[in-house]
C-alpha cells in the first residue's frame, strides 16, 4: 500500500469502541490524517478498508469497480449476526444496478417533495397530540419511548396505512437486527418476522385497496405482476425498518444534543429561520448510521493509491466523512447556522436514501414544536449517565429523561 505509515503487523479489528457520547472513536481522526483509507481486519479475520474522508466517500460509492451487492459472499460485515441478515436481504437496498434501479423506480413517486409536503399535516398533528400526551404525564417523562419512537412509528404507519397498532411491533423487528452482540438466530427471526408482517399487511391491503402508498404500489406494480408480493414484502420491510430505527434516534439525540448546547438552542428558539440548517447539521454531526455504506472490490485495484484486492471489504463512513476537517470548518463543533447540507449523512450515489425527504420533515416539525411548546426543557440525569447505544449498528440512546 502506497503512502500508508500503519503498521500491517497490527492491523485493528473493527469496529472500533466509541467511549463518550457524541465523540467518534478516535481512530478515525488518526486514519484521516495519517492513512485515510485504513486496513482493518474483522470478525470472520476478513481484510477490509474504511473510508475516512469525505472526498474519498463520495468517489468510491461511484465507482463500479466495487459491488453494493449484499449477497456477495465477500461482503463485509461487523458480526456474523449480520451476515446471515445480509444473505436474507432481497431488498433493493443490496442490489447493484440494473436490478437496484428497477426496483427504485418503482417506488421513487412515492417518496417526491410533492408527496411528503402532502403529509405535513398529518405529522404535524401526530407531534402536537404526542406533546399533548406528554405535557399531561409531566413534569418528568422518559423523552425516548413518549416522543422519539411514537413519532416516525405512527408517521410509518400513516404512509404504509398499516394498523397503528401495530406500531411497536414494527419498531421491535426493525430494532431486533442492529445489536452488536445479538446471536445469528434472533437477527434472523427479527427479519424473518418483520418480512412476515409485510407480506400478511400486502394480502388484506390487496382486497382492501386504500390512499396510502403500499395500496398504490399493489395496484399498479403488484396487480400488473411486475412486482411479486415477496419482493414487495422485502421492500416494505426495508421501509418500515429504516424509517423507524433512525429517525427514532436522531429525534433522541438531536434533543440531548440541543440540551447540551444551550447556546445553541437558544438561537434555534428565537430564530425560526435556523430550521433548516439547525436539522441539516443535526443529521451531519450525530450521523446516526455507523459502519455504512458497505462495498467489496470486484477485482484487484488501486483506489487513490491503495492496493485493495478483490473481494475486499469497504466501509464508507458517514460518521467520519461527516467529521473531515477538509470538508466541514471546526468538525466537531455543534453550529446550527453552518451551511452542512452537503454532508452524507443520507449516503451518496445510486443507493441515497429514498426517504430522506420524509426524513427531514419530521425532524422539522418535531424539534421545533417541542421546544416552541417546552422551552425550558432539561435533562434529569447527568451527561456520564446517559445510556448510549455503544452495542448497536444504529447509534442513539435508550432513554432521555426531561422535565420542564
């Protein structure tokens, strides 16, 4: 490997231990500035290369000398749980071109500006009615399960048109598959399950033709047979999993995030006008998705003067792309009047996400009415007692407990 000080005789198994909340593991600040295209080894003693800095994120996820493909038998993974769930996956989002963008357009009409803006007031609703609820239970409630799940759990609900009570067992499939510890048959029964619900919502939806998005796509996709109910179920799966779990953790870190930052709340509730870029360098600097986007070399090739071998692993971080002080002034400050909205928090190329719209406008509406309607809002637990999600694919915190 060219230009590359690591010493190969002590290669670094990952993924790295993160220690204090909002700080990323402090490998990645070394790898970006001594060898930003790192060698590590993992679980299964498999070579992989992580991507640290920003420019190289954007150029590897466009070169198609690397493969997306999840059932690549080389395809890199941090545990053998997620392994066997990568093999399971039939969704698009382990595809690579053609097959990927056949499926993606597909469903791309449904997730337009036109279409979220359409359901702006119903999550505005859905986030006055959790805060009503919240307001009532005070003045000392658990922020995680009341707000930060309830939200994007009935927000999901509303588009897919599934049941609202079926919501925490949604949220409890897609949450099942992104432990670090979880053994390789509970990963596989919480896909398996989560694959289930879908394909049996697809039946009854099919004799039950309804506004929401799922009935739209049986009509026109399903009832055509361009599209089978298990490949509709798969995809529905991959829906409800990421529009759930992420936004879940973004909505809790992002408000403990803004409790630790009072200067800067205190800009975000006097200036409405920061809404935008408040929630724009929310999603850079908490970068909620840890050890993705994922790729493996097709062949032997040099990628910005490193030798990577064919059937290599790559991990494309958004966490630390996020944090390049090549990219972004004084990366590991909180500003929300800094212009990030070109960060990757949503990826890059073929596969950036397809709700990141949805995404931004819960985030929007939500952050601004709960601090609107509890601007004195605080933490009733003290920083070092926080529990982060240090053992999850999905970084976040399991509880949040405020008052006002």
């Amino acid at each position: 490997m060219k230009n590359c000080p690591v010493n190969h005789e002590n290669i670094k198994m990952f993924p790295f231990k993160r220690h204090n909340g909002f700080d990323l593991p402090k490998e990645y600040s070394f790898a970006r500035s001594s060898s930003p295209i790192f060698p590590v080894t993992l679980w299964n003693n498999q070579r992989a290369w992580l991507i640290t800095r920003y420019r190289d994120f954007r150029k590897i996820l466009l070169d198609e000398r690397f493969s997306g493909q999840f059932s690549n038998e080389n395809f890199p993974t941090v545990t053998k749980a997620r392994q066997a769930i990568d093999k399971l996956e039939k969704a698009f989002v382990g595809m690579d071109n053609p097959h990927h963008g056949h499926y993606r357009r597909m469903f791309t009409k449904e997730f337009t500006t036109k279409r979220m803006n359409e359901l702006i007031p119903k999550i505005e609703k859905i986030t006055d009615n959790l805060l009503d609820n919240i307001e009532k239970k005070g003045p000392v409630i658990d922020l995680v399960p009341e707000l930060a799940v309830e939200l994007p759990a009935m927000v999901m609900c509303e588009l897919f048109g599934s049941p609202y009570e079926d919501r925490h067992y949604i949220l409890k499939c897609a949450a099942g598959r992104h432990g670090l510890s979880q053994s390789v048959e509970d990963a596989s029964k919480s896909a398996n399950d989560l694959v289930e619900y879908c394909q049996n919502l697809i039946i009854n939806k099919s004799q039950n033709l309804k506004n929401d998005m799922l009935s739209r796509v049986i009509k026109e996709y399903v009832f055509s047979e361009q599209l089978s109910v298990e490949e509709l179920a798969n995809i529905c799966s991959m829906i409800l999993r990421a529009g759930h779990d992420t936004t879940t953790n973004m909505i809790s870190l992002g408000t403990l995030l803004f409790l630790n930052n009072k200067k800067e709340l205190k800009k975000f509730i006097q200036d409405s006008s920061t809404n935008f870029s408040a929630i724009e360098e929310l999603l850079r600097f908490l970068s909620p998705v840890q050890f993705a986007p994922r790729r493996v070399a097709l062949e032997d090739l040099d990628f910005m003067g490193v030798n990577i071998k064919k059937g290599e692993g790559i991990f494309a971080l958004i966490q630390s792309a996020n944090r390049d002080e090549l990219a972004f002034e004084k990366p590991d400050k909180f500003d929300i009047c800094r212009n990030a909205n070109n960060h990757v928090t949503f990826g890059f190329g073929i596969h950036t996400c397809l709700g990141q719209g949805l995404a931004r406008i819960e985030l929007q509406i939500v952050f601004r009415k709960l601090f609107q309607r509890f601007p004195n809002l605080k933490i009733e637990e003290k920083f070092n007692e926080i529990s982060f999600k240090y053992d999850s694919q999905i970084y976040g915190i399991y509880r949040l407990p405020v008052s006002w």
